[in-house]
C-alpha cells in the first residue's frame, strides 16, 4: 500500500527563522568556514512539499550572497510525495502559496522571489530553481539519511506530526548526530522537542531554532 500525505506549504512560514539565518547565522557561519579554508554551507529542507520553503530559502540566500558572492550553499530538498516534488521541481504555483510574507520579503531583501502571471499563478525565477536539488527520501529509513551528515542548517517543519513520539525522538537525534557542530536545527512554530542532549533552544528573532553544541 502506498503512503498518503498531504503537504500544506507557502512561501515564508514562519519568516523570523529566514531573517534570523538571513541577517545573523549564515554571515557567522560563513566567517567561521572561512577562517578554516571552508566555502560551503548545507542547507536541507526534510519534508520540503511542494517546494515553497526550499525556494524560501534559495531566495534568502541569495540575499546572503550579494554581500558575501564566494558562499557556496547547497540545497537539498526532500519528500516522500513523488507529486510534491513533481509541482516543487516546476515552481509554478498558486496565490495559495502566496498567502505567507512572500511579498514582504522580496520588497525587504530586495531580489526576486518570482513573477505572477496573467493567469494568476506565480513562477519562481530560473535562478532559484536552479538553486535547489529535489529528491525522493523517506525520513522513516534512518540508516539512508547518512548522505545528509555534514549538514548545516536542517529544516524539517511540519513533518513530525506524521511520526509517533518515540519516532520523533529517534529522528531528531539522527538530526543532532547529522548536523555540524554549530549548525542549526529548525521544527514548525507550534512543534517542540525536549529531553535532547546535544541541541539547544535558541530565539531566532520573534521565533526559535536548536543549536548543535
Ligand atoms: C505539512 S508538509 C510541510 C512542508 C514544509 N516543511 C512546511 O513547513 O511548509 C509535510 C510534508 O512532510 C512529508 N512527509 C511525511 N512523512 C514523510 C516521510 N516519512 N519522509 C519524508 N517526508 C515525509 C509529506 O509528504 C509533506 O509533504
């Protein structure tokens, strides 16, 4: 039997955690990796959807870039729906999608998100698409996760609600043990976790992250 989900998203859920990485943690990040001889940032979105927070955060990168054009930042975006990934490779969607600060954020970053079109969807621009890499992944197989260890920055938000706890408290920690030290972990607004050695709660602007270390 296949497995059904569904995948509600927009572009710039829960924006704090984007500006926070924007303005504050990815020109740290970048400082520390230079100093070691280091250029690339791994950024994953686990339980990406349809695409829209992967092209979120291809667009705050982007930003990123115009002030420091050497970061390299790889993106990686996974799901189980073979469908979501289909419309997440087009990035061709509805005002639906748009219903988040999409807007807000290409007038306060100042780099193009998309264009609308007179049919009244809206495309991301080529750059980002290229940007981002989508791929088929169950997070339930742990032991495939493996390829995933060197990461930096980990989004995985809205997605624990398909799993049971014990599940989710096996994931997170494969996350911990995935993620650098000194990178970052990102759930959805109303998702928490605790009792994890290892991450750390930390404010992210009007929202919150865990830390590695
Ligand atoms: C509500 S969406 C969240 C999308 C996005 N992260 C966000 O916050 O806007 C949840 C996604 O998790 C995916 N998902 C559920 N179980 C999964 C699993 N075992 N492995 C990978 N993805 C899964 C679903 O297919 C769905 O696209």
């Amino acid at each position: 039997m296949g497995i059904v989900t569904v995948g509600e998203s927009f572009f710039y859920r829960n924006p704090d955690q984007f500006r926070f990485l924007a303005h504050e943690f990815l020109p740290a990040l970048y400082e520390r990796k230079r100093e070691v001889g280091c250029r690339l940032i791994r950024i994953w979105s686990a339980g990406c959807s349809t695409g829209e927070e992967a092209y979120s955060l291809a667009h705050m990168v982007r930003f990123v870039q115009t002030h420091f054009p050497e970061m390299n930042i790889e993106i990686l975006a996974c799901d189980i729906n073979r469908r979501n990934l289909g419309f997440a490779e087009k990035g061709l969607y509805r005002k639906r999608s748009m219903r988040g600060q999409a807007t807000e954020m290409q007038n306060e970053l100042k780099v193009p998100l998309g264009r609308n079109l007179e049919n009244g969807a809206f495309q991301v621009v080529e750059e980002l698409k290229s940007q981002v890499t989508f791929q088929y992944q169950n997070l339930r197989q742990l032991e495939n996760l493996k390829s995933h260890q060197g990461s930096d920055i980990i989004f995985c938000r809205n997605v624990l609600i398909y799993f049971e706890d014990a599940f989710r408290q096996q994931l997170v920690q494969t996350f911990c043990d995935l993620l650098n030290p000194g990178g970052m972990l990102f759930l959805g607004e109303t998702e928490s976790i605790s009792g994890l050695d290892g991450l750390r709660l930390v404010p992210c602007r009007g929202a919150f992250g865990y830390l590695k270390g």
